[in-house]
C-alpha cells in the first residue's frame, strides 16, 4: 500500500494525489494524514506548489464524498436497510447507527457535514446520510469542500514544516505510512472480530 501510494505520487503528480484522495474517501483506510503529509514534503522539496496541492486535494476529496452521498440518495432507507441488516458486520455499522446520523441531520442540518470532515474515517460515512435525508448537493459539496479545505492545509502545512526542517524527512513518511495503515486495518479487524448488532448485545 505505501509503495503504491508513493509511486502514484511520484509518476502522476497533482493527478496522483487527487486520485489518492478520491479513493481515500471511496474505500478507507487509504490516510489522508499520510497523503497530504507526503505532498506537504513535496512542496517543501519543490516538487509541487502548496496551494495547487490543497486544491486538487480538495477536489479528489470532495468527489469521493460525492460517491457516497448518491449511494445515501440512491438507495434510502428502505433498500439499505437490508444491506446494513445482511453486511453490518463487514461495514462495522449498526442500522441503529444509521438512524441516529440521521436524526442529527435533521436536527442539526449541513453543519455535521463540515464538522466531520476532522474526524478520521467519520468523515467518509457522513456523506452516507448526508444523501438519504435528500441534502441539497450545492450544500453538500460546499460545506464538504469547506471542511476539506482547512484539514488538507493543516496536514500539507506540517508535511511542508518538516520538510523543511529536516531534509530527509521522506525517508520516515514510509515507516510512518505503515504503523498508520496497520493501525487502521487492525482497528477495522477488531471492530469486525467483536461488533454485535445491537439487538443481539442487549440481550
């Protein structure tokens, strides 16, 4: 995965990180952290310029969010809730889950779209509900960008910072890459081995 993310980097570019973060938001557990933190190195190297980075960024993420949010608008309740019943497990998600992201869109509206956009992997499944409960699109997109915006540039900033403290800093993003990547497929692996829907954890 990390030599993968490297080299997309390093052969495609602006295109490379936009499609790194088009699918970080499509299929986890892909880390923006390590994305935007390789491409903040970069711009400390010269290799890209900051804010072309954050832009192109924003629209890969934003796009991946957009996936999910059809996916939410597509099918509703009542076609997903069979999914979630049949593939809770394997998605980590109890339909109960799901109802109560729904309440919070109607009681608090577009605003959870922009605060989740700082809170890892939450960020992508809010999208989900964002479409079911028929959000309007330029909303959407406009708090999702918003959101992305000031997380991108705050990961490329450090990324930029340590690049130019410490020349060599791209040799510790690989390493660095791997515990992140680990931490998450073992944090999905445990959810997986010990999650119960919540009817059968109640009783």
């Amino acid at each position: 995965m990390t030599e993968f993310i490297l080299n997309l980097i390093h052969s495609w570019g602006y295109l490379g990180i936009a499609i790194l973060m088009f699918l970080e938001n499509v299929f986890p557990p892909i880390p923006s952290e390590v994305i935007m933190s390789l491409g903040g190195v970069m711009v400390a190297q010269g290799r890209f310029d900051y804010w072309t980075l954050v832009a192109v960024a924003v629209a890969g993420t934003t796009l991946g969010n957009w996936v999910w949010y059809w996916v939410g608008r597509w099918f509703g309740y009542a076609r997903l809730k069979p999914l979630i019943d049949r593939y809770g497990r394997w998605l980590t998600l109890d339909w109960d889950e799901v109802e109560k992201l729904h309440d919070w869109f109607l009681r608090f509206g577009s605003g959870i779209v922009f605060v989740f956009r700082f809170v890892p992997i939450a960020r992508t499944m809010v999208s989900l509900p964002a479409g079911m409960v028929g959000m309007s699109q330029v909303k959407f997109l406009i708090w999702t960008a918003a959101g992305s915006t000031i997380w991108i540039s705050a990961i490329a900033g450090a990324g930029n910072w340590f690049g130019k403290q410490f020349a060599e800093v791209d040799r510790f993003i690989g390493p660095l890459a791997v515990v992140a990547i680990g931490s998450i497929v073992l944090l999905y692996v445990y959810r997986v081995v010990t999650w119960k829907p919540k009817a059968t954890s109640e009783k």
